[in-house]
C-alpha cells in the first residue's frame, strides 16, 4: 500500500521508474566515457614541458612525474625543483584534460578576487595568452607563487622562497606556451 501511495506521488509507475534508473545509468556511463575519452599526457612528455634549467639554479633532487588516477578520473603531473644557496623554486605542472570539474575548480576563484596591496602581501591577477592565473608575493616571508592556468586544460604552481616575483615571471617566460597542446574539452570563461 506505501508503495503505491509512493509511485502515485512521484508520478512513477513501476515501467516508467525502470526506464529513469536506466536512462540515469546510461547517462552516467555517457559522462565517465566521455571522461576518459579525453586522455591526459603521458608523464615523460609532461615532464618535457616543464624547464630542465633556469640560470643560477641548479637542480634539487629528482624530477618526478606521474599519472594519477583518481577513480575514473585521472591526471598527470611533472614536478622539477630548483635551489641557489637559500633561494628555492619548485614547479608543479597538472593535465587536467581528464578532468574538468577539477580544473574549474582550481581556476575559478582568480576572476572573482581583487587585488591586494600591503605592506606584508601583494596580490593580484596574471593575464597572459592563452593562460590567466594569480600571483602573490608575501613581503614578510620572502615567499612568492604564481598559479597559471594553460589553454583550459594544464594548471601551473610554481613557487618561490627567497625568490621575488621577477624572478618567477623570468621562470614562466621559460615555458613554451605554443608546444601545450590544446585542450580536448572548452571550458567556459564567463567574466
């Protein structure tokens, strides 16, 4: 008797229930296709966007990268570290292709903050072709960090201590934006 109050409520017959649940699968099973349809790099060709030098560093330990797997998602990332004396540099690099709820994620914030200029910390958007980002430079620490998004699909970190933000820019200027291949998937960029 509660089960037919039920199904008269929602409006669902036993045969139209059936067909939500498998139109729901399908849907699911659509969405994860699709995810996985759109491959992120392998991670030796990952590791050849990211700089193999930058002047007066040398490098610190060794480069890694590796394709992580997250359910059915999965992501790759580089990672290079760099030192001179007490200045370190480390970049992250992502392929999110696989991945674009995480991206979205992790870009989305940068349009909706302003600017922030103390006598401790200076923040403030990054614009660049085909990349928009955020960067900030804490005064007291000697810590800066840029994070750049690339062509809707890579997500760069890279991080500072004792480096200004001069010379992070000089390290972004390293990466060859042209040989990024282009996203498999748009992501919409409402300003």
């Amino acid at each position: 008797m509660f089960r037919g109050y039920r199904q008269r409520i929602l409006g669902l017959t036993p045969i139209r229930l059936k067909r939500l649940v498998i139109i729901t699968l399908l849907t699911a099973s659509a969405i994860i296709t699709n995810a996985q349809g759109r491959p992120v790099l392998p991670p030796e060709k990952m590791m050849k966007l990211v700089p193999e030098k930058i002047k007066g560093f040398y490098v610190d330990g060794d480069a890694k990268s590796r394709l992580i797997q997250l359910g059915d998602i999965s992501y790759s990332l580089a990672e290079r570290s760099f030192s001179s004396n007490r200045k370190k540099i480390k970049i992250l690099l992502f392929d999110y292709n696989n991945a674009e709820i995480q991206y979205k994620q992790a870009t989305r914030k940068w349009k909706d903050l302003p600017p922030v200029e103390t006598d401790t910390l200076s923040q403030q958007p990054l614009v660049l072709t085909n990349c928009e980002g955020w960067e900030s430079y804490n005064k007291t620490n000697n810590t800066s960090q840029i994070f750049l998004g690339i062509c809707n699909r890579f997500f760069l970190i890279i991080s500072g201590d004792h480096v200004d933000m001069e010379m992070l820019h000089q390290v972004v200027n390293l990466f060859d934006m042209t040989s990024f291949p282009n996203p498999e998937f748009a992501v919409e960029n409402k300003k």
